[in-house]
C-alpha cells in the first residue's frame, strides 16, 4: 500500500448537511399529538410529553409556579410516591427529564426500544394521574428557595433577571422562569392544582417518540396509556410585546463590588418573524461570537472584559435581544459607550461579505453536530412541535442561513437594532460608577438585594 503524502494537508470533503429522519405525525381520539420519528441507529427511544404549560402561564406573582409544577410530577402520581416512581424508573433502566420554558412544560423518558411500553405507563401516569403530595411541595419549594437565596449573590444572575423585569415590566416575560423567593414562597398547593387541571390536557399536549420505533405498535400503545385522558380548555396567555418596554439606565447597587455587570437591549422579535434567520446571522457577527465585532473591541483591542456576547432570545412572544458583559468599574462607562457605537455602525452600515460568510459558516458547518443522538433529534423536533414549523424545516434551514445576503443584514440592522431604545442594566458599586454613568442619561436606582419576605406555611 502506497504510504499517504504527509507534506500536505488531506483535501477537505464536502461539508456534512443536517438531516432529520422523516416525521410521521397522528394523534389519538382525545385530541394527543403523536409524532414519531423513526431512527434506528441504537436500541433506544426517546419518549416527551410537551405540554403548553410553559413559565407565561405563570400569572402575575406567581413566577415559578409552572417550573415547579413539571418538576413535581415525578415526586408522586397515581397511588405512587417519589421512590416508588424511582424503583419503576429503574426496573427498566430508564431515565427521566423534567423541565420548562416561557413557552412548555416537558417531560421526558430516555428507554431501551425493549420497554418502550412499560415507559409509555410511566410517563401516562406521571401527566395524567399526577398527585402533588404535600410533603414533597414543600420539600421542593424548600430547596428552590435554597437556590434562589444562593443565585442573589452572584452578579450575572441578578444582572439578567434585573434586565428582563425592567424591560418587560409585568409581562410574562417579565419574571424568572424559576421564580422568585416571595413568589415561590407564596405558591400554595392550590395554585399547583389549578394550572395542573388547566394546562395539562391532551389537546395542550404532544407526545414525540424518537429512536427505534414500531410505529404501528407505538400508536397501540400510546392510544392504551393515553386514551383515556380527559379533554380539556387550555388557558389562553397574552404575550403580546408590552406596551411600553422600558429605556434608559438601571443601576442595582452592589457595595464594594470591583467590577460592573452590564446588559444592554430591547425587545426583539418571535421565533417565526420572517427576519429570524437573517436576525441569528447578524447576531453572530455583532457579539455573538468570539470573532464578533464587540468582542473584538472590549476584549481583544482594550483588554477590558473576558467576553463580551449578544443574543436574539426567540420565543413565542418577542424574546430580548441582550447583550452581557462584565468590566472593571473604572471602564463601565467606556464600555457601555463602546457597545452603544457599535450598535450604532452596525445599524449605519455597511456588513462586509467576509463577516457575512464567517457568521453563516459558523452556523452551517456546526449544525449537523446537534443531529446526531436520538435526545438531539427530539430537541430539534420539540423545536418544530413549540413554533408550528414545517416538518423539513431542517432540512432546509442550512440553505435559509447560505441565501442571507450583505443586503438582507443591513435591512435587519436598521428594522430590528434600535440603538434609541435601548435598556441599559448595571450591578455594580454604585458609589464608584454612578458619576460615570451620569452622563450616559438618568439613573434608576436599584437595591441589591431587597427585604426577604416572611416564611410561608407549610402546605396543607
């Protein structure tokens, strides 16, 4: 065999293209969403419930409720407590998944092909005979408040949540997903039960089934675990973009801090704008990346920050657009000055095409890698069931990202980039920055941690 040429590099084949398997959709009498994706690599499946029971479902003063309630269901459902459900899981080596967004609630079974069944009854018990035991809430809500206590100290946390209260107000988007000590000790079992009664029905609900699947024999199966759950209205929610987000600048005093954690933005857009994909190119080259403009600037050309990054946050609703970055209180201002310029060119003009073709390569030639395990897939898929997507939108969305032109970014700068509306969010020590800042505009001055609240009862 002729030895290879080590003198040069191998010529690169061509780039790997994402591809999801076929999606065959169906549904049971009771209103259930089937859809199965077969893919038949390894033994395995991946079973999620996908409930419109997300964190916008909340209510005013109730932020966590939603999280919470997803995380409960496996603490005790049918005439089974916590360890009970365990011992199931593990009879047939399965594990479990729990979690919300602003838009759903989820929960997901990971199981051999073998007990696909078995798991099926699980997860049906779980949803549809889910008991919210006394002991088990307040177990929970105990150790939410634990993590929430924890999280006030750490400046990137209260940067973000302080961001998104000041920007959406008293809009669902407003408030944490995972709630806030007064609003999780406020939530009494009553309130579980509620949304559970409400929210949790099958025509709220999609069960996608990805691996090693008898599609024939899934439908049976599903039908036979699920069946029986009884219709129901789902709760309408309004996230419709406020009416008046907030602008200017925000200064939550942190005593004795050394460095200043920012935020900067607005409201964005939808996850189905018609802008979208042309919004995640553009993003990836303003502060999305490594390579971004303003990283570039704050952190390689001035040394001031270990990153900076920017993000569209697509939801249902119109999401922010935020950018975070943390520097020494003596270049706060400059930093934030910095920032608001770089807004301002990207909105002025022009995108040059190697930015536009590094952005968009960036995003192509790593997609692919977010295809490969059945859990990936069924995140690719979950994304398709939350925002009504075509069932090949992946196939094609590689090509969405390639057509983005030059022109096609600058009209999303100028329509979506809005350097006067901007929100600007500081935790830092107020005594060393607030002169800086200043002159950047008005401030509104924030506490750094307010009063705690007194202790709920325990639940009834």
């Amino acid at each position: 065999m002729a030895e290879p040429d080590r003198s040069r590099a191998p010529a690169l084949g061509p780039a790997p293209e994402p591809h999801l398997p076929e999606i065959r959709r169906d549904g049971l009498a009771n209103g259930l969403g089937l859809v199965l994706v077969p893919a038949r690599r390894v033994p395995v499946v991946v079973l999620e419930m996908i409930v419109g029971a997300g964190s916008a479902h909340d209510g005013p003063g109730r932020a966590g409720l939603a999280d919470l309630t997803v995380h409960l269901l496996p603490e005790g459902a049918a005439d089974m407590g916590v360890l009970e459900i365990a011992d199931r899981l593990a009879g047939i080596g399965a594990t479990i998944d729990v979690g919300a967004t602003y838009d759903v609630a989820r929960v997901r079974i990971t199981v051999l092909r073998a007990h696909v069944a078995e798991a099926l009854r699980l997860l049906a018990d779980l949803l549809v005979r889910a008991t919210f035991p006394a002991d088990e809430l307040e177990r929970l809500r105990a150790e939410r408040e634990v993590d929430l206590l924890r999280s006030t100290d750490d400046p990137a946390v209260v940067a973000d949540r302080a961001f998104a209260a000041e920007l959406y107000g008293a809009h669902p988007y407003g408030a944490p997903e995972e709630g806030t000590i007064p609003s999780v000790r406020a939530l009494r079992r009553e309130a579980f039960l509620q949304l559970y009664d409400a929210a949790y029905r099958p025509r709220n609900a999609v069960l996608v089934a990805v691996g090693d699947l008898d599609v024939g024999g899934f439908r049976d199966a599903a039908g036979e675990a699920f069946g029986r759950w009884t219709q129901g209205t789902p709760p309408a929610v309004d996230i419709s973009p406020p009416d008046r987000p907030r602008r200017g600048i925000v200064l939550v005093d942190r005593p004795g801090s050394a460095q200043s954690e920012i935020r900067i933005g607005h409201v964005g857009v939808p996850y189905t704008h018609l802008d979208a994909i042309p919004l995640q190119v553009l993003n990836h080259l303003v502060g999305g990346a490594f390579h971004s403009r303003i990283n570039l600037n704050l952190r390689e050309r001035r040394g001031w920050t270990y990153g900076v990054r920017s993000k569209f946050e697509f939801r249902r609703g119109a999401g922010p657009f935020v950018l975070a970055t943390s520097v020494a209180n003596g270049v706060t201002r400059a930093a934030i000055e910095e920032i608001r310029s770089e807004l301002e060119k990207v909105v002025e003009g022009p995108v040059a095409e190697a930015e536009r073709a590094l952005a968009v390569n960036s995003l192509t030639l790593g997609l692919p890698l977010t295809f490969q395990t059945p859990g990936q897939i069924a995140d690719r898929v979950r994304e398709i069931v939350v925002y009504n997507l075509p069932d090949r939108w992946w196939d094609a969305v590689v090509d969405r990202y390639r057509s983005v032109t030059v022109g096609d970014l600058e009209f999303a700068a100028r329509t979506h980039i809005r350097p006067r509306e901007l929100l600007t969010v500081v935790v830092g020590d107020a005594a060393a920055i607030a002169g800086d800042l200043a002159g950047l505009g008005p401030i509104s001055h924030r506490a750094w941690k307010a009063p705690a609240p007194p202790k709920a009862r325990e639940f009834d």
